[in-house]
C-alpha cells in the first residue's frame, strides 16, 4: 500500500503543539480592519486553539505525526 500523504492545505494552515494539540490562525484579519479596534486585532492576530471538535479531522489531515 503507498504511504498517505498530507494534506498540503492542511500543511499550511495548522501546526500541532508539542502536547498534541491544533494551532491555527483566527478568522477576520484580512479586511474591514479600520472598524475593529487595536486590542482587538492584536489578540486576532495570536494563534488560536483549534477546537475538541474539529482537531480530529485536522490531525487526518495532516497525516502522520502531523509535523
């Protein structure tokens, strides 16, 4: 059987932390921005924790160890 490979989006988009856990980017940083206030974007702009729900299908994603 071949290998499986990654998901080259997924690849991208997330990381895994070194507890296992699914980091990603926040939505709502690319536009309209003048509206939001500096405190705002500044915590927009931190990694965000991918939720319980939603990291399994990543980790598929992203195959093996997900590194």
């Amino acid at each position: 059987m071949p290998k499986m490979k990654s998901h080259s989006g997924a690849k991208k988009r997330f990381k895994l932390t070194g507890t296992g856990k699914v980091r990603g980017h926040h939505a709502f940083t690319s536009h309209i921005l003048e509206k939001k206030s500096a405190k705002h974007k500044r915590a927009l702009g931190r990694p965000a924790a991918i939720s319980n729900d939603d990291a399994p299908r990543v980790k598929k994603l992203l195959g093996g160890n997900g590194r």
